[in-house]
C-alpha cells in the first residue's frame, strides 16, 4: 500500500476511483494505462478500486467514477444509476459517454426493428436507440475526444487530486492546428471540421493530414452556417459536411436543423432571416 | 548606412560562414491542391533548401521569437516549499536569412511593446538581442497591401538586407556584425550602374503592388463607425477560431495556464498566445464575458490593430502581409473589412 501524499505540505487523499463501461470499444478506458513513461505516476495520484479492463478486484465504494460508452440497453440504465448513486464525481469519458458517439449512427434509421435485424439477425438481443449517459444521469464533467488525449485524462486527473480548477478549450481546433503550423487542409483538398470542433486534442487528426471528423464536439462559438458555405466554396457538398457532423453525435443539433432545412428549403431560409 | 555588391555566387558562402549558428528561413513546405508550392519559415541546414525566391510563407516567423507555446517558469517542491527557476530559453543565436521588409518591420513594432517599459517581456528581448537578420527584397503578391501600411521597406531591425538585381546581390550593412561577416566574402564597393540597377529593381517591383487599404484619417473613422453594419456582417461570417492572430507576425496577445507535475513535484507556467477573436477571450474571473459576440470580438481585433495602437505608437500593428486574409477560411481580409467599414456596411 502506497504511503500518504502531500502536496505543498497539504496532505492528499487518494481518491478512490472506478473506470466503467457501457456500449463502447473500451478505447477510451485504454488511454488510462497508456503512456508508461508516466503510468506508475499516474496510478499513484489515485487508488483504482474497479476497472474490469485492468484489474480483477471490484470494490463498490468509489468516489470518482470514469464512465465510458453510451448507452444502448435497458439493462445498462439501471447500471449506470447505481454508479452515480455511488460516485461523489461521474466523469463521462470520451465521445460514447458525452455524446453517444459512433454507436449512435444508429439512431438515424427510422425503423430500428430493421437495423437490428440486418446487424444480428434473428439472434435474441435487446437493443435500443443510442444515448448519452447525460441522458440519464446528471454528469458532473466530459472529457472529450475518441478517446482523449492522455495528456488531458493525466490534467485532469491531476487537477482533481490538488483540487485545482479544471477548464476545457473553448475554442474550436484551428487554434491549436495553427499553433502546430499545420498546412491547412482545405488548402490540400480535403474537408475538416476543424474550425468548428471543440480543441485540446492538440489538433490530432490534422496533424497527420487527416481532417477533423468533430469527435469532440462542437466549439463554444461554433459558426456551422459558415463552415457550410466554406465547404460548398471548396466543392463539398451538404451530405458530406452532414456525414462528419453525424459521425460522433457532437453536433446532433446542428445536423438536425441542416436535415430540416434540405427538406424544406423555403421554411428555413425564412426562418433564418427571422 | 553602408552599401555593398556582390556575386550571387558568394551567397552560398555566405549561408555556410553562418551556418554554424540555427539558420530559419523560407523553405517549400508542401503543394496545395491546385499544384501550387507552400512555403513557410523553418530551420534550414543546407544552402540549396532555402527558397529565396519565396512570395510569401503561410506563417509568420513568429515561433522562432514569439513561441505559441513558451514556458515561463518551473517550480521544485519540497516539504513545505518550494523554488522557482526561470529559464529565458535562449541558448544560441539564430540567423533568419530571407525576411521580407513587412516581417522586419513587424520585429520592429513588436519591439515597442515587449522590449520596451513599462513591462518589458524578458523571454522576447533575450530571442530578439540573439537574432542576426537578413532581408531579402520581394515580389508583392495580390494579397500584400504593405505599402498602405508604411512597410513595404525596412529602414531599421536588420543587419543586413539583400535586393537580387539578377547575377549580383546590393547589400545594405547595419551592423559591425554584418560588416565583419561580408569581409569575408568577395564584396566590393557598388559603381553608379549598381545604383541605378537597384534603383531600377525598386521601382519595378513598386509598381507591382495592386492592393491598397485607405488610410487616411481612419482611427477617426473608426471612432464615427462603432456601431457600422459591417462589423455584423463581418461577424457573421467570421469563425472564432483565431487563425488570422496565430498567423499574423504581431498578434502578441497571450494566456498562461499553470499545471502540476503528476509526481506532485514540480509545477510550471507556461504562456500560449491566444486571440481576441476566441469567445472567452474577455472573459473575466467570476465568469462575465465582456465581448460575447463574435462581431464585437472581430471589432476590437481591427481596433486594437488600427485605431489602439495607432494613438499610442502611432502606426498601425500591421505590417500588410495579408497573411490572416489568406488563411482565413470565411474569406475575411483586412483591405475588405476597412473598405466596407469606410462605406458604411459590405
């Protein structure tokens, strides 16, 4: 057993953490034992009670539960319940949790008897519409990101064990591509949601010449209408902007009223006016 | 000022004799989507990499003086205490070969504010005192509008700048350390046919400029045009995403975050440049924002930049490089923007 820490001469208590999973690929919770130049670190700053993926012991007392994966089953509700009956903090980890993330593409069939039916056939299974665990359970933090940055879940968690404040980017992925003097991936051909997604994945995806596909949301001044026009001028059209925003469930809002004004042109341009 | 010819053939040598320091300078760095070549500032080992020629680079030279990541301090815990250590990271000197006279001039304007009291920034002036700087003459592209800036020459804040009059290279010398590095190249002093070649080269590409920006009494104007329907329409356009201050050569502005080690060991300070233009830029302890609105964000940007520091340094904080027009994915330049200011509404 670890001896006691301080910090600045203030004694720290080690919270007692769990890492939890819903429907997911249990990506996210990986994050959380990557990084081994700083894992042992890490691992130190906190006392895992419950982490099927890592360990065998489960304890039912925890203070901090790290939840990851949306929910997709009646069974996974009354789970999740009993977790934030529990945990004094519920952190929703990555864009399953926040936002439904990938599963939740799903939701955009209307007949979901049918999906069901061509993903598994005739084999007995519940499932339901894909949803955020905010859906169900007042979630007191999001970290972002399919999955997160270590970097950030190491901040955080940090922040939390010396009690200091914890704050997100507000700001949309341009900030930090451009710190990174990326080229910008328009300029190459290639469509990015960058100037809408929320930042503090260090600009991920466009470092490596990918475009940003939004996993972390939408930015706080999120201008879709504009980045509409930017990507019709660079020759994209509305279905392709749909499908990046519809990928991670972050902009499901967005995509709702880009959906009503492609079937009734007229109506939204007058109500957009307004 | 002392003036010099030389064979374009004696400036690889003179690329070598400085190469023993970090030499940045205009490289390609890639091929956009229309077969175009990219070029930016980078750090250049070999002659033959560095892209003279170069019409303008997508970023500023910036990180190499102004970093958009800097740590400004670490502290080392122990019991009860703790201690600070400051490092101003500078560690050599940095020759840039190639600038333009806009980035010159942009060193020139941000010196008035970081080198200078009341609150000289001892991790800019260090960077700045260990620069050695060669200009290098340009070709205005459609974006620059410099010369409405008051900077399409550098007078001051280089060491030595270059104009190409095609086989030889006209020098202008302002500093010992300059002389002393030409002495051993092959110079000579220029004959009168020098002169009017370099006469000749200036007025050419003078005439090239094809964007201007009216300047004429426009911190009045923009003092009569605070509630001017351009800045709206502007700002509907605008992204909040702080390209144009992250590629701009004299966005200073800034933030600091502090973080814990993860061993609870050490901590430090770190200084990121950030922009107006993001929406919690004016937002205050307690959680007020001063300038929730995108339009009244993109405002403040113009009138720090056109009005602001104009009545304190009297010039504008802008060099007319036209870089944040270019990268500026809503098409939102400085030329339009003023324009559309001046008569009242886009």
């Amino acid at each position: 057993m670890p001896g006691p820490r301080s910090y600045l001469g203030v004694e720290l208590a080690r919270p007692r953490v769990g890492v939890f999973d819903f429907t997911s690929c249990e990506g996210c919770q990986l994050q959380f034992v990557n990084n081994e130049a700083t894992l042992l670190d890490f691992l130190d700053l906190m006392e895992l009670v419950n982490f099927r993926e890592a360990m065998t012991e489960q304890a039912g007392d925890y203070d901090i539960a790290l939840v990851e994966g949306s929910i997709s089953r009646a069974d996974e509700v009354t789970r999740l319940e009993k977790i934030r009956t529990q945990a004094k903090i519920l952190v929703a980890l990555g864009s399953c949790a926040c936002f439904g993330g990938v599963n939740q593409l799903k939701n955009r069939f209307n007949d979901l008897k049918w999906v069901k039916k061509e993903v598994y056939g005739n084999f007995p299974i519940a499932t339901q519409k894909v949803r955020p665990i905010s859906d169900f359970v007042t979630v007191d933090f999001m970290l972002y990101g399919c999955p997160p940055r270590k970097e950030e879940i190491e901040k955080v968690v940090t922040n939390l064990v010396v009690g200091k404040k914890i704050t997100m980017p507000k700001y949309p992925v341009c900030m930090e591509c451009k710190a990174n003097e990326n080229i910008c991936l328009f300029g190459l051909g290639e469509p990015c949601l960058g100037p809408i997604t929320r930042a503090g994945c260090d600009a991920w995806c466009p470092n490596n010449r990918r475009g940003c596909w939004g996993c972390r949301g939408p930015a706080e001044a999120a201008n879709v209408r504009e980045l509409e026009a930017i990507m019709a001028r660079h020759g994209f059209s509305r279905e392709i902007i749909i499908d990046r925003l519809e990928c991670f469930g972050g902009f499901a809002g967005q995509v709702a009223e880009l959906r009503r004004q492609s079937e009734h042109p007229r109506k939204a341009r007058s109500t957009g006016q307004a | 000022m002392i003036f010099a010819t030389f064979s374009a053939k004696e400036l690889p040598r003179l690329f070598d004799l400085l190469a023993a320091n970090t030499v940045v300078g205009p490289v390609k760095k890639g091929t956009d989507s229309a077969g175009r070549p990219l070029y930016d500032f980078d750090v250049v080992y070999r002659f033959q990499d560095l892209r003279l020629d170069y019409p303008a680079t997508i970023h500023s030279a910036k990180r190499h003086f102004l970093p958009h990541r800097e740590s400004l301090c670490t502290f080392t815990m122990q019991g009860n205490d703790w201690e600070k250590q400051v490092d101003y990271n500078i560690y050599k000197p940095v020759v840039f070969f190639g600038l333009h006279a806009c980035d010159i001039n942009a060193l020139n304007k941000l010196d008035k504010v970081l080198t200078a009291p009341p609150y000289p920034n001892p991790y800019y002036t260090a960077k700045r005192r260990n620069m050695f700087i060669i200009g290098q003459d340009c070709q205005p592209q459609p974006q620059c509008f410099c010369r409405s800036m008051g900077t399409d020459t550098a007078l001051r804040g280089f060491d030595l700048f270059l104009t190409d009059l095609g086989d030889r290279y006209f020098a202008e010398i302002l500093s010992a350390t300059a002389y002393q590095f030409l002495r051993k190249i092959a110079t000579r002093p220029p004959t009168v046919k020098d002169h009017d070649r370099y006469k000749e080269v200036v007025a050419e590409r003078n005439r090239r400029f094809t964007t201007t920006v009216d300047t004429s009494d426009l911190t009045k104007l923009l003092d009569l045009e605070f509630e001017s329907p351009a800045w709206q329409q502007w700002g509907d356009k605008c992204l909040s995403c702080g390209t144009c201050a992250n590629v701009c050569p004299t966005c200073y502005c800034y933030g600091v975050e502090e973080t814990v080690d993860l061993d609870l060991t050490g901590a430090a300070k770190t200084k990121y440049l950030y922009s107006c233009n993001l929406i919690d830029f004016a937002e205050v302890a307690g959680g007020h924002n001063f300038r929730p609105q995108t339009a009244t964000r993109l405002k403040y940007r113009y009138y720090h930049k056109h009005r602001g520091f104009v009545e304190a340094y009297e010039e504008p904080l802008c060099v007319g490089c036209g870089r944040c027009g270019e990268a500026c994915l809503a098409g939102i330049t400085v030329p339009a923007v003023l324009a559309s200011v001046r008569a009242r509404g886009a």
